[in-house]
C-alpha cells in the first residue's frame, strides 16, 4: 500500500479507536437514550456507519474512473442525513455495532485496493476522502459523557 492509503487507513483506524475509548463501559440503556440533542449514542454509530459506507462506495467509485454520486448541496446533505437516520433510528442496537464494524471494514478495503486516481481528494464531494466527521461525533459522545458524569 502506497504511504497517502497507509496515512489514510491509519487515519480512520485510529479515528474508530477513539470512538470506541469514548463509548467503552456505557451499558445498553445509556447507549440508546436520546439525549444527545434527541439522539442517542447508538443513532451517532449508526450514522458514522451510513457515512463510511457512502465514503467506501465513493472511493471504489472514484478508483474506477467515475465522478462522485455525492455531489449534493449542504441542505440535501441536511436531507440525507434525516433519511438515513429514519431508516436507521429502529435497529437493534447489536445491529448497529454490526454495522459500525463492517462499514469500517469496507472502507478501509476500498482504500487498500484504490487507484492513485482514487486518493485525489479533490475528485470528492460530500463524503470527502478523509473526513473528519467521526472526530466530531466523538466529541460529543464526550461531551455528553462528561456532563452527565457517565
């Protein structure tokens, strides 16, 4: 694997890492009560995994030679979010850690097998190449643990 697909893949390795230190020890019942701005901290997993889905589906994408399927305004992106968080809001919550691992899974494949053409970060739109966005949803998950002393 080139050095720019090991610095990614470490990236979201250590990325994950931190999201699990920061959810370690809450049991079932502080995991899905929605009180994270009405979201629970299942409803943020579950929502990092739509992400790295559509992140590892735009890296086989770009990797094969085709423009970005995300290419959408920040309301449609606002839009998006709300219909992935319906669709998901109801999985059980061993599903949800189900797919959190799996998603990762997929998207560091998709790097390991990218084509230079798919590490141009410029190729991508809103599921950018490296994201900071798990980071965000950690500091929350953090946030919200530090004041209600979980």
């Amino acid at each position: 694997m080139s050095g720019d697909r090991i610095a990614l893949a470490d990236h979201y390795r250590a990325t994950r890492q931190a999201l699990l230190a920061a959810i370690a020890a809450l049991d079932d019942a502080r995991m899905t009560e929605r009180t994270i701005d009405g979201w629970s901290v299942k409803d943020h997993l579950a929502h990092i995994a739509y992400w790295d889905d559509l992140r590892a589906a735009e890296v086989e994408r770009i990797s094969s030679g085709y423009d970005s399927a995300l290419r959408i305004t920040a309301a449609r992106g606002t839009d998006l979010n709300a219909i992935a968080y319906a669709a998901r809001a109801e999985l059980s919550l061993a599903q949800v850690r189900w797919e959190l691992a799996v998603s990762r899974r997929r998207l560091l494949a998709a790097i390991e097998a990218s084509t230079p053409r798919g590490m141009d970060a410029s190729l991508y739109a809103e599921a950018g190449l490296r994201s900071g966005h798990e980071e965000e949803h950690t500091g929350w998950i953090v946030a919200w643990r530090r004041k209600n002393r979980y």
